[in-house]
C-alpha cells in the first residue's frame, strides 16, 4: 500500500547524502569545465537547444536513478540555467568584447539583443530568475520522477 511518511517525503525531496553530493559536484564540476571552455574560445553547447534537450534532461533522470533528491536536483538544473543567461554576457561585460550578436549574449527565444553589455547582464539574471526557475523546476521534475521510476523498476525486476 502507498503511505506517506515523514521518511519517503524527506527521501524524495531532499536525497541521500552521498548521491547529493555527487550531483552537485558533478554539475559544479561541469560549470568550471564549460567556463574554463568559454573562456578559451570554444563554443560551448551547455546553454543552447541540445543541452536542454538532452545534457539536463539526462542530468535530471540520473539524480532520479541514484537518489540525489528533488530539491538538488531542481537546484542543479537552476544553476546550469543561471550560468548559461548570466556567464556568457558577465564575461563580455567584463572584457568589453561584447556585441550585440556575439558569443557574449545570454539565449533567448525571440532573438533580440540588449542595447549593451550591462544591460545584457542584466536580462541574463533577470530571465534566468524568471524563465530559468520555471524551466528548471519542469525539467528537473520530469527528469527526477523519470530516473526515480527506473530506479524503481530496477529494483523491483532485481528482486523478482
């Protein structure tokens, strides 16, 4: 029979500790890596279409294989959100190497361009605060059930 309990509830939302831990590094781990590449030069594919569709997602359903909790896992996608609107342009704003059309602007959907670099700065914390949250807690939640039935069904055919 399904209950809830004090126990499942923490289980799911919040995750074992070691799985926790690994996600967070990982993902922490995967930001200095793509910071590190985009300052080098190389395009990085983090915050474009195919990373959403397939590097978070695939992040999301993994956290939800091994336990790492809902709530870090939502925080993880968030972060990677956060990097991919507010990096990019932080480092034009800094450099001053910032264009309207360049490497240096946040992505959005209707593909216009700030009037400057602080200004692009700052959409890309305002969108991803708005956008960016939305789109982590969908995506994270998605990807955390899909990976937390998995795990589920795993170990019920294990124990079969």
């Amino acid at each position: 029979m399904w209950y809830l309990d004090d126990r499942w509830i923490w289980k799911y939302a919040v995750g074992d500790h070691r799985p926790r831990r690994i996600l967070i590094v990982s993902v922490v781990g995967l930001l200095v890596l793509s910071s590190i590449a985009f300052l080098s030069g190389v395009r990085i594919g983090l915050y474009e279409f195919w990373g959403w569709i397939v590097i978070v997602p695939a992040i999301a359903a993994v956290a939800g294989v091994v336990g790492s909790g809902l709530v870090p896992t939502i925080s993880s996608v968030w972060l990677i959100s956060v990097w991919g609107y507010v990096f990019p342009p932080l480092v034009g704003y800094l450099t001053g190497e910032w264009s309207g059309a360049g490497r240096y602007t946040h992505p959005r959907m209707l593909g216009f361009a700030y009037g400057s670099a602080r200004a692009e700065l700052l959409g890309g914390i305002e969108t991803s605060v708005n956008f960016g949250l939305m789109l982590a807690l969908v995506i994270g939640t998605l990807g955390y059930v899909s990976g937390s039935i998995i795990r589920r069904l795993s170990t019920r055919v294990q124990s079969s």
